[in-house]
C-alpha cells in the first residue's frame, strides 16, 4: 500500500464538499473551478439511479476523494461487513484519491446515533481502534485516512489529549489523517485547549487532507454545523496548519444553509490566497 | 501513550451508556464528562441529545416531503419522535430510516386513525425507492419487433427493478399531485376509494420518476407477466376482461406501452 507521501498528482490543491444543491452547476461547468471533488460515500450506497450516474459524472470531470460517515471504527459492536462490502465495491468502481472517515463510533448494540460520537482517549480505543484499521485496510485493499471530529464532550476518564490520542491511533494503525482545521478550532473551544498545541502534536507526515468549515457559536459552546462560512480565526488557523504540515489538498465542507454555488468558489478563492501566501511564506 | 487512570469503565459500557443517554436517560452519563469554564456537562452532552431525533426527522422530510406537508411541522416532528422511540435506525445509511414509517402509521394511534397517512408514506416509500432502484437497459421497440413470430406465445419477460406495484385505497397519488401543485393552498383530504386502484410507479431513463394508475386488466396482465407467466398465458388472462378476439392485439398493445415506458429488461423465448 502506498504510504501518505506518495500523494498522487491527481489529488493536489484546492477542493469542494460535491453536494446535490450545486452539483449540476458545478459539473457543467466547464472551466472546472475547482481541483478535486470530495463526495459522501454514504449518498453513493444506493442500488442505482440519478446518485451513480451524477457519480460518474462527477468521476468523468474531477478526481475524487471518497468521505464516509458510517465506518464507527472506534465502537465496540463488530465491524458492519454490509457497509465495508459495499464501500469496497464504490471504491472498486470510482478509484477514489483516497477513502476517508471519522476517528469516532457513530452506534452501539445495533442502534446508529448517525453523528460522529467521540471515543474516550485511553489506552484500550488506541489498541481497539489500531486492530480495526488493519483489518478494514486490508479488506479494502488500499490504506484509509481518519478524521479528526468536532466533539462536544470530554470524557473525564480520558487519559490524554486528543491530539496524543490521534497521532497514537495512526501510528499504531499506520493509517492516514485527513486533519479538520475546523473541528481542531471547534474542540479546542469547547475544551479550553490550545489549537496550537493541537497542530504541533499531529504527525504531520500522516496527514494527506485538510477540511475547513464554517460553524455556529453557541457562547457556551461551538456546534460544527457547517452552515456558515469560515471565520478568521479559522483561516488562521489554516495558514499554521499548513506552514507545520506542508501543503496537503484541502478543500471546504458546507453541508447545510447552502448558498449560491458562486458563494462557496468565493470560499475557496480565498483558501487558494492564504494557501499561496502561507507557503510562499513557507519557503522563504 | 501513557496508561490509563484508575477508574476507567470499558469502551463498550461507555458507549452503551451514551446511547441510553442519548435515548432519554438523565443518569446514564452522569459523572462521565467534564464540564468546562463556560458550559457544564448536561449542556454538552445535551448537544449530542438534541441533534439525535432533529437528524433523523430531516432525514424523514426528505424522504416523505408531502407527508410532511400534510401533517405539519409540529405534528410531523411530534410522529419522528414517536417513530424513533419505537424503530430506532439500525441501518448504516439514514437513507434507509424509514423504512418502516407507513407499517407504523397503520398500527399506531393517533395515526392509525387517519389511514390515509399511512398510504402517503408507504407512496412516498415507494417512489423514494423507484428513484434509487438499480439500474437495467430498458428494451426498445425495435427489440420488440425483431422477436420471431415463433417465439411469442412462449415469451417470457423481466421488469425493470425501478417498477413497482402500489395498490391504493385513498385517493393518495391524486392527493401527492396536488400538493406539489398548490402552493400554500388547502389541499382536499384524501377520500376512501370504492375499490382499490393499482399504480406502477418507476424512473424515466432521464431519471425522474413516474406513476400512473392500471386499468384492471392491464394490472392483472403486469401481475402475471411480473410473475412470469408466458405471452399466451397473459392473452388468455386478459380473455376474463376483453371478447377472445381482442385480447391477444390488447396483450400487444400493452407490452408495447410497458416497453415504450421502459419497464421491460428482457422478452426471453421459452
């Protein structure tokens, strides 16, 4: 299996989460105003119809980078071989960049919460989450990349920080990190920690993706809601990810009060200018 | 990493205990997360709560939209609640929640009362399922006529797997027509029918999908055919409804019609 440097020239730049609000804007659009695609796996998991077949548009026009929701690889119910057949055969089919899904468990017993739960930072997830990643690796033929989730809670038994506990799940799984620089802002807020610290301590050579997203602030609180646009803080936030990591394909997430598909090229238009003046930077 | 503090329950009661939580019980979580400076624990966990029933009752609005704006969004909101005490998803995609949302309208109350809603949602049910149904090449015309005319009365067919049966018995698809016609507009309630009416429902080529009632004897002649009997037996079939003479050029004119719609994959000879 190919190891994150090997990051294949097709999957480069500057990104969108594809949705169905803009898609047929977006495909027709012949001055392909973006690099990559990101498409949710889940949305593709239907027997056939006006989902595939936009699928293989979008496949025809853009390489893709294959995000899933239901993987749960840190819960305790044995691994859901339905879903892992089915993603293996999506994946077969459109070649993606990568496969990517959530470092959290979505159920338990049967029953799928269908959020991103966030998994205690202790010694028994490490050892538990590592021994599911190489199988799902191995069944899928092809490495995966987790992400780093938004939480809301804290478990008080966890035993370190979250980012100790990202970078001991990929190193003792060898798999990849797709790094939300948002959801590293979000957690950092509503756990009162540093998201510096947060980018310091990520394996950098691990990391092949950046998600950025807007979000809504409670006061008390951050919900990753992905109905805003991105805030200041976070593009900041961006420009230390990349100047620590180096560049990786990233791309905006908008998954709910979508705007004008104008809007969210703005978004990345301006993603492309901290990305190019970071770097830039970067290599001075 | 370092080792883990005393005190630190298994993985799997944890999670155990975040969905009874999540569920609806106060005490399963209680002394498990930390509060911070600027919320305490209950408005934390509360997130991952509220977002619970509100995720799933979106997904329910997508897929049974005119159910929706027949209930209302507080009663539509109050039925996703009961819906998913009762049927709590199990399914890796949300797609498939509602499943079995029309079975669960039939049985209980308050919804069982109006059965006509439980119609709209298994015809919602339905349609959703004819539009991401897997996809076949559909026969055409031309396939049709270069059938040898040895091979008919023994012929066989397959159905596309996007065309389904919907037997009503409220006057439901005129129902789900016009509310996509009108607006804001008060829409007249479902009625019960004097007998039952069957529907196909299934997806264009282009997509989009489709339905239209049968005439009786074209309903029963699909029946048959989708159980595969022969051409001969589906002629002689129709003689129950059509003078014998007519009914083999009436056989024709039906297949023709279903091939013309797209619902035929395959005419195989015995």
């Amino acid at each position: 299996m190919q190891n994150a440097a090997a990051t294949s020239q097709r999957f480069a730049g500057l990104g969108l989460g594809l949705r169905t609000d803009f898609q047929a804007e977006l495909l027709d659009d012949a001055s392909r105003p973006v690099d990559w695609l990101e498409v949710l796996t889940e949305n593709y998991l239907v027997p056939g119809g006006p989902p595939l077949a936009n699928l293989e548009r979008a496949r025809a026009r853009y390489p893709l980078a294959m995000h899933g929701v239901s993987l749960s690889i840190g819960a305790s119910d044995e691994l859901d071989m339905d879903y892992l057949r089915q993603l293996r055969d999506l994946a077969r089919r459109i070649e993606p960049e990568i496969v990517s899904d959530h470092l959290c468990w979505t159920g338990h017993a049967g029953i799928n919460s269908h959020d991103l739960l966030p998994v205690p930072h202790t010694e028994e997830a490490v050892a538990h989450i590592a021994g599911r990643v190489a199988r799902v690796q191995d069944f899928l033929g092809r490495r995966i990349a987790l992400e780093n989730v938004s939480s809301y809670v804290d478990y008080s038994f966890s035993a370190v920080p979250e980012w100790e506990f990202l970078e001991a799940v990929a190193e003792r799984a060898d798999c990849d990190i797709l790094l939300d620089v948002n959801n590293i802002y979000v957690s950092s807020f509503n756990h009162e920690f540093d998201p510096l610290d947060y980018l310091n301590g990520v394996p950098a050579k691990r990391v092949r993706q950046f998600h950025i997203a807007g979000h809504r602030n409670n006061g008390s609180h951050i919900v990753d809601t992905h109905d805003h646009p991105v805030i200041d803080p976070v593009w900041r936030l961006f420009a230390e990810a990349l100047r620590r990591i180096g560049p990786r394909p990233a791309m905006i997430e908008r998954d709910a009060n979508i705007p004008p598909l104008g809007e969210l090229l703005a978004e990345v238009g301006e993603m492309r200018r901290v990305a190019a003046r970071t770097l830039a930077e970067r290599a001075a | 990493m370092t080792a883990s503090r005393g005190n630190t329950p298994p993985l799997a009661r944890v999670q155990a205990d975040f969905i009874a939580y999540i569920r609806g019980d106060d005490a399963a979580m209680a002394g498990k997360t930390r509060a911070t400076r600027k919320a305490d624990a209950e408005t934390l966990l509360g997130v991952y709560r509220n977002a619970f029933p509100l995720r799933l009752i979106e997904a329910l609005g997508a897929n049974f939209p005119r159910l929706k704006s027949v209930l209302g969004d507080a009663d539509f909101d109050r039925m996703g609640r009961a819906y998913i005490a009762k049927t709590p998803p199990r399914h890796f995609s949300i797609r498939w929640f509602g499943d079995r949302l029309p079975e669960f309208l039939a049985r209980e109350k308050p919804w069982r009362e109006a059965p006509a809603a439980a119609e709209l949602a298994g015809f919602e049910w339905a349609l959703a399922a004819a539009f991401d149904a897997a996809d076949a090449p559909a026969l055409d015309i031309p396939a049709i006529a270069a059938i040898p005319p040895q091979d008919w009365a023994g012929l066989t067919f397959a159905f596309h797997p996007a065309l389904s049966i919907f037997v009503s018995r409220w006057t439901v698809p005129e129902q789900w027509n016009a509310l996509g016609d009108a607006g804001d507009n008060e829409v007249p309630r479902p009625q019960r029918r004097e007998s039952p009416v069957t529907f196909a429902l299934w997806r264009e080529a282009e997509g989009r999908t489709m339905f239209r009632s049968l005439a009786e004897d074209e309903a029963r002649m699909l029946a048959a055919a989708r159980d595969g009997q022969s051409f001969s037996l589906l002629c002689e079939g129709l003689c129950a409804h059509v003078s014998e003479d007519r009914a083999g050029p009436r056989a024709a004119e039906l297949l023709r019609h279903w091939v013309e719609q797209g619902w035929v994959t395959e005419a195989r000879a015995a």
